[in-house]
C-alpha cells in the first residue's frame, strides 16, 4: 500500500510526476493548473530524482521543448490549461508526426478565448478530434478524482512510451483544484541515460560509431513517404482502440435510464444517481475513462438496453456525438450541459433527466 | 586526358594523393542547396569541428524551417528537425536533459529572428550551454525570396518588390547585436564563408564555441553572414560582391562579445 496523503489534483499531477521516473517538466502558468509547477519546484525533484525543471517563455515554448527532450528518448511533460493548451497544438500535432512519447496535462477552463478560469469540459473536441493540423490522435484520459490524476500520470506515460504517441490527461480547474485522499504510487526509479539509450534506439541522443545518425522529424516531401507516415499512424490509433479502451459501468445492472459523463460531470451524475433512485428513477452511469480510444462497443452494450441516454458534459455537447455514433438511432439520447465555468448541480442533472428523457 | 596519359585514377584515389576529399560526417550524397550557395560550407565546417574535436557520440543538432530543413538528411550525426523558429526551445530541453552532451541549434534569419525571436532571446537569456549557428542572407530562400527580418533597406525580395520600405515595413533587425547584450550570452561572433581566409576564421569560431560549451561558459552564437544567389537574383560571384558592398556594412564582420564582454566596436547604420 502506497503513501496516503491529503492533496489538490494538480499537486497529484506534479507529484506522481516525481515518483512515475519523469526526467523533464518544462511549462508556463496559467490559472487553474499553476500548482502544477508550483509544487515540483517547491519539492525540488532535482534533488529527490534528478529530474528538471523549467519555467518556460511560453507554452508555445514549452512544447517544443517537450518535443526536445521527447526527441532524445527522456520522460518529458508539460501542463497547462485551455488558452494555452490551443497555443501547444502546433507542438502536439509536431510530436504526434514524429512519433514522441510526452505527457500533455490539461486543467480545462471555460471559453472561447480568454473565457473564465472556471472548470469547463468544452475542450473534449480539441483533445479527442486532433485539434492540431493532419491526421493525427492522441490517446485521451479523462479522470474524475484526484486519485485517478495521480494513476493517469503513470498510466499515460506507460502508454506514451508503449506507443510512441503525446498523451493527454484532459481534467477540470476543479479536479485540478479540489483535495482529495489520495495513495500514491511508490517511487519509480529514473531511467539512466544507458537505459534510455537501449531503450530507444530511435532517439537523437548522440550517434555510437556502431549505427547511422537517428533523425527526428515530421516532414517527408515525398507524397508516398507521407502517406506511409500517415498509414503507420492510423495503424497505432486502430491497435488503441482495440487494446486501451478504459471505462466504468455504476448502476447500469438494472438501469432503465442511462448517464453518460466523463471526469467532474461524472462526479456529479454518481451524486444524481442517488438522488434519482430515491425517487424510484433507475438511472445508472456510464463513465469514459479514455476519450480517445472512446468506448464505443461498450456503450452501445450499455445504451441499447436502456429507455433514454442523458448525456452531462460542461460544454454545449461534444461527447454526445460520439455516443450517438457508437448507440445508433433506436435510444433517445439527449445532452444536458452548462458552460463557461458553471458546475451543473446534481439536482439539476435529474430535473434534466425527467425533462428531456422520462417526460420528453 | 592529359592527366589519363599520366596517372590511372587509382593512382589519384590512393590515400597518399588525396588534398581533398568529403569529411566523414557529411552524408555521401547531392546537397538540395543552389549552386554558390553559403550553406554546403558552413555545414561543413560544423561537421570538421565536430569530427576533430571527436565528439560526434556526444553530439546533437537542431536544424530548422527553412533552406537547412533537410540539414540532417547532410549532417552525419543525431539531429532533430524543429518546428519554425522553435530549435532553441528544442535545445533547452536537450541540453538539460543531457547536460554532458554537445547541443547547437543551426538557424535561418527568418527562423531565428522573426518567427522564433521569442525561443532565441530566452534561451540566450537563461544562458544555455548551447551553440546556436545562424545563418543570414537576408531573404527567406526556401520560400522563394521573400523579405526577411535581416533584408536591408531598400532590397528587393518577392514581398518588397519595390525595395524595403522602412516606414511601412521596418528596420532591418540586427539579432546578433541584440543577445550579444545580454549576460547568459558569453561569446558572439559574426563571420562569413565567401573567401578561404573567412571559411578559415568561421571554422576557427564553430570550434570556439564548442569549446566553450565544454566548459560551460554560456551560450555561444555564430552569425554567418551569407549570399543567397538565387533570392538575390544574381550569379554567385555577382551575389559575394553585392554581399560585401551592402551586408558587410551593416552586418559587420567580427567578434561582438568575448569572454562575456562586450568588444568595442564601431556603430554600423543603415544605408537608404
């Protein structure tokens, strides 16, 4: 059993970080996730693993430098929230072409634009659909405690490395912000630069006399090159949807109505759920824990034995889409969500439930 | 012929005979560079640096956006190509992540000095033990010739073909001048490889500042300044003369920081 601690999901982040062996975290702040950087330099990791850092000039900055230190086989991740999560796509959409392994965390505000500092959930297309140029995914995370902040942390770089791909863990300012109980994970140790070596001989990290010169880049001229980069990818995204599917069924044994919610909006429907049964509403919960790859089978399992799907999000309905893609026409499905930085009640949650699905 | 009559050309290949020949660490194939262009040089001289010093396994190189974006299809050793204008975050988190390792970012005027103004003056700012290789002629050339940061006034480019127009489209931006002020920057120079004698002083700079990276002395930064025949639309010899005569002047040629301290040096100004 791990280490028990009292902790803010952003400082879950920084410090799973520390124990998870990461060599490199290079941001920028911006509220709600500026604990993030806080904490690992108040913690001084370079002391504690050695590993760095690096207040950045930018995120635009820090990505690249993500794309750097990824670049020569390290650890690396980055953090921020919404407005400068949009400044990083040009960099994500970089690493996904190169093939990088690096963690990208977002504490997801409200927009558009400046927008609020509030949580929001209106970034779930940016993440799951590309939000950078080209054909590219990343694979999604989506945590709805802090606990799973700190798990996703170590999971996402399990999974950046086994796949060569950005990760990103798509959280909330109030995930990021709320204290929970939380049991670490023991410490990892780092990886030496000779394991680094062994275990990325794709990496630029300097040339041995015994191989040709590793390049890393996204660019290939040749339309046919290109096209083979692209086909290699979409290869990746299709083994993720077949082997990393993540989700969790509550109260879906018996359920006649169904939520679908990720993160903190499925928080919320657990509280609603109870609230709806005691008025002898059998509703369950069907929580995405990867956005991308998206349950789609198993939510269909789940949606086409139920009367009506409500859909909760923080945005004007992004997730819906793919849970009307994956159930198909013969369920009600209907979204239900507020925006720019306001948490949904669970009693609205039923009212919504009984409006737009029982009643409507 | 004459030279058939004389020697067989295994007689020419023998070790013995040669006087030049194509350094180790430059792949063996076509440079995409324009004849009588800067670059081939200049990549060369980095490649000699680093192959004499023996330092290739500790080596890592950045290229950019720009003519050099194919700068690792040439150099012989680990390379990594950068977003635009980004190479010097890229090396940050290199030089970090390996901190025993040789990192140098190789950079184009608009790579450098318009798009990535921001990554170039942070990193010299916090003084990275890095060495940044910048070339400037004055154009973007793998875009076809449009006005770049460096473009002096009154030149003509794709997107001042009337010549730069100063009121409406600013001065002319000297870079180098600009880090060589500030404190994380040790050593600054700017050079050229348009005759022996500055090919001969620019490799002696490259080796410099590798040098100085192993001792940790800060950042270094080269600027060499370069002709761009086809941008230009000249031949390359027409191209080194109007370099001379015009970039010279105002990019003067010469040590701008030594040892961390700035050299004395007459103010250049620009020409209408």
């Amino acid at each position: 059993m791990g280490e028990l601690r009292l902790m803010k999901g952003n400082e879950a982040v920084a410090e799973a970080a520390v124990r998870a062996g990461c060599d490199g975290y290079f941001g920028y702040p911006i509220t709600p996730q500026s604990e993030v950087m806080e904490y690992l330099m108040a913690e001084k990791p370079f002391e504690r693993t050695g590993m760095v850092v690096l207040q950045a000039e930018s995120e635009v900055a820090a990505i690249n430098m993500i794309y750097g230190g990824a670049g020569t086989g390290k650890m690396v991740m980055t953090s921020s929230s919404s407005p400068g999560i949009s400044l990083m796509q040009e960099g994500i959409s970089y690493l996904a072409g190169a093939e990088l392994p690096a963690l990208i965390v977002n504490i997801v505000r409200g927009g558009p634009g400046l927008g609020t500092i509030q949580p929001s959930q209106a970034d779930y297309f940016q993440a799951v659909k590309g939000g950078g140029h080209g054909d590219y995914k990343m694979l999604v995370l989506a945590p709805a405690s802090v606990q799973e902040m700190c798990d996703h942390v170590k999971l996402g770089f399990d999974k950046a490395f086994q796949y060569r791909t950005p990760v990103m863990i798509l959280s909330d300012g109030a995930i990021g912000q709320m204290m929970e109980k939380v049991v670490l994970f023991d410490q990892i140790p780092r990886r030496t630069d000779a394991e680094v070596v062994a275990q990325c001989p794709w990496a630029s990290n300097g040339r041995p006399k015994t191989r040709n010169h590793n390049i890393i880049t996204s660019l290939d001229l040749d339309p046919a090159g290109q096209e083979r980069v692209n086909l290699k990818l979409q290869a990746k995204y299709k083994m993720m949807e077949q082997n990393e599917v993540l989700y969790e069924e509550i109260s879906c044994d018996d359920a006649e109505y169904l939520f679908v919610a990720f993160g903190l909006s499925a928080r919320i429907c657990q509280k609603a759920i109870d609230l709806a049964r005691a008025k002898g509403i059998k509703v369950g919960l069907f929580r995405p824990i990867t956005l991308f790859p998206f349950p789609a089978t198993e939510v269909s399992n789940v949606g086409n034995r139920v009367k009506g799907i409500l859909v909760v999000e923080m945005n004007a309905g992004q997730m819906i889409e793919d849970v009307k893609l994956s159930v198909g026409c013969k369920v009600k499905i209907e979204h239900f969500g507020r925006f720019g930085g306001i948490i949904p009640s669970p009693d609205e949650v039923v009212r919504a439930l009984e409006q737009k699905i029982i009643g409507g | 012929m004459i030279m058939e009559d004389k020697f067989s050309k295994t007689d020419i290949q023998k070790p013995e005979n040669i006087v030049y020949k194509r350094t180790d660490l430059l792949v063996d194939r076509p440079l995409s560079y324009c004849p009588g262009c800067g670059h081939g040089t200049a990549h060369r001289m980095l490649m000699e640096v680093i192959e004499e010093m023996d330092i290739m396994e500790k080596t890592i190189g950045v290229s950019p956006v720009g003519c050099s974006v194919l700068a690792y299809d040439f150099l012989n050793i680990d390379m990594l190509g950068a977003a635009h204008g980004r190479a010097p975050a890229l090396a940050t988190a290199i030089k970090r992540m390996w901190p025993d390792h040789f990192v140098f970012t190789y950079q184009g005027d608009g790579d450098l000095a318009a798009i990535g103004t921001g990554e170039t003056i942070h990193a010299c700012n916090r003084g990275e033990n890095i060495t940044i290789i910048f070339i400037n002629n004055g154009i973007y050339g793998m875009t076809g010739g449009q006005m770049a940061p460096t473009t002096l006034p009154g030149m003509r480019s794709s997107t001042s073909p009337y010549g730069r127009d100063v009121p409406t489209m600013g001065h002319p931006l000297k870079i180098t001048e600009l880090v060589a002020q500030l404190p994380g920057v040790y050593y600054v120079t700017r050079q050229s490889v348009h005759t022996p004698s500055n090919v001969r002083k620019t490799k002696k700079a490259i080796r410099k500042a590798f040098e100085l990276q192993k001792e940790n002395k800060g950042l270094c930064f080269i600027e060499i300044v370069s002709n761009c025949n086809s941008g230009w639309k000249m031949t390359p010899v027409q191209s080194n003369k109007w370099m001379e005569e015009n970039m010279f002047p105002f990019y003067q040629l010469g040590d701008i920081k030594l040892d961390g301290k700035l050299v004395e040096r007459k103010e250049t100004v620009e020409k209408e």
